[in-house]
C-alpha cells in the first residue's frame, strides 16, 4: 500500500527558483521536414498555448513538438540550468508580474523550456516577459526501503499521485501505454536529468497499432530494456517509468517528447496499465 512507503520528504531542500514567459521560437528559416523533405513551418515551441493543455491528445495537432501551457526560461545560462535541474514536476509556480500577479500554476514538463499549467481564466491576463517564480522542492526525492530505483523530476505532490505500491517484491506504478525501446530517438544523447528524449513517431501505421497515438499530454509511459540512470540507453535488466510532456512532430528520429521519472532494475520496479495515469489526473489541472 501506498500509505507503508517511506519518502524523505523531510530532507528536501526547497528553493525560489524563476524564469520569464517566453516568446515562441522558430528555426532560422521557418521550416521543419517531413522525412520525404516537404518543408512545412508551423507553431508549437515556447510561448503562451491557448488550447493545449496537459490532458490533451498529443497527436494530430496542425503543430510541431506542442508544448501544452506556458513556457519560461531564464535570460542567464547557468541560472537557466538551475531553473531546469531544480524544479521538479507538480512543483507550484507564481506569476510575480503583470495582470494575472499573484495567479497559482503547476509545473508540468521540461523541454527547451520549462513548461507550466495555468486555468484558462489565467492564460488571458499573461504577458510574454512576465515573471513565473517556483517554489523548487523534489531534488534528492528517494523511497527509504527501494535504494535501487531512483526517481527523477519528482516532487512530493506526484510522489503521492503516482499511486505507488508494493506487489511480489516490485513497486508497481499505474501507467497509461507501454512503449517498445526501439522506437526512442532524439534525445538518447541528453543525460537523464535533463529535457527528454522523443519517440520516433513517423511510422504511423505502427503509432496506430499500438496505440502510441492515443496518448495524451501529461501519460505516465512504461519503457522496458532501458537505463535512464545516467543517460536513455539499452540495457535488458531495466526499466523507465516516464511523462509525455510535449506533442507529436513531423521530424525525422522525433514524436512526443517523453521525460524521464524513475528508474530501477526490472525486478525491483514494475508497472500496470491504467488509461487514467496522466499527471491531469494525479494533480488535479489540465484536460482531464
């Protein structure tokens, strides 16, 4: 039972951490590539999304890598990577600026930028350049009794939603889809803590299949025969426990964007399939 697991929340250190609502970007010359080559330019990246939210579909937007809610960032590079490394997802964030001053958010995702749910109601009143301070706790997040699985981006309000137990010697955790290891791509390179790593989507009779293009921003994904204790990389004795936290792309190698949560070895850490494991959910926000 949930209740029998042992966090630390107690020796967590929890720190203000702050960014700026960003504008939205684009490559140089517009354009993102079909994997025949057609140049197509469309919007996703950075800024305010008026209408994706976490709980939303993650396929079939007319967009690239829709990043659900608003996005910050920090002007300053190394100020930038604490913003990334610190904050955890489910951390509560501030507007300090502007007209919607004073307005709660949670935190949802990490891309390029950092990602955060606002109500509808609050997204209206938002200014690019507005300030968005975080109260960053979850770092060091750890089961006294499971030292073997490690958990990332983790803060103690998804702690508790992840509706963890115990069943055979294996932590269990609800997850809406399993994916195959052999469709992870961009993003092996990036170590584990930080950003994501995308699925390869462009075989959409396989994404059909499956089932990969049922999910929803803000699914808890299960990846078998992975290690993502350093990096995203193979290994038949593991298992990732994961978020979606972006949109599908048209890119070659990419797809909806897939964050790591926890990781341990595939005795130890397990998984069952549950439709309604989405942070939405868990956190009471978003389009669930």
């Amino acid at each position: 039972m949930q209740d029998t697991l042992r966090w630390n929340t107690d020796s967590l250190v929890e720190m203000a951490v702050t960014g700026q609502i960003s504008q939205p970007t684009m490559r140089p010359n517009g354009y993102v590539h079909y994997p025949d080559g057609k140049g197509t330019v469309l919007p996703g990246m950075s800024g305010i999304a008026y209408n994706a939210r976490v709980g939303d579909r993650a396929f079939g937007w007319a967009g690239d890598h829709v990043e659900p809610g608003v996005s910050i960032s920090n002007g300053t590079e190394m100020q930038d990577f604490a913003l990334h490394y610190l904050t955890c997802i489910g951390n509560e964030a501030t507007v300090m600026s502007g007209l919607a001053r004073g307005a709660k958010g949670i935190v949802t995702g990490e891309h390029a930028r950092l990602l955060v749910d606002f109500a509808p109601e609050v997204l209206e009143d938002l200014m690019i350049g507005d300030t968005v301070q975080i109260r960053a706790v979850g770092r060091g997040i750890a089961l006294s009794d499971w030292p073997n699985i490690e958990f990332k981006k983790t803060s103690p309000l998804l702690a508790q939603g992840y509706g963890l137990r115990v069943e055979n010697g294996q932590l269990i955790c609800p997850v809406a889809m399993e994916l195959p290891a052999r469709i992870m791509g961009s993003g092996a390179e990036l170590n584990a803590e930080y950003v994501d790593q995308d699925l390869m989507s462009g075989d959409r009779a396989l994404m059909a299949d499956l089932g990969i293009d049922q999910m929803r921003l803000g699914d808890l994904i299960a990846i078998r025969n992975v290690d993502h204790r350093f990096g995203r990389s193979y290994s038949t004795d593991r298992v990732a426990i994961c978020l979606c936290i972006h949109g599908d792309s048209v890119m070659t190698g990419h797809g909806p964007g897939i964050l790591t949560l926890m990781t341990g070895p595939a005795d130890e850490l397990g998984f069952e399939i549950s439709r309604g494991a989405n942070i939405a959910t868990f956190c009471k926000m978003g389009a669930s």
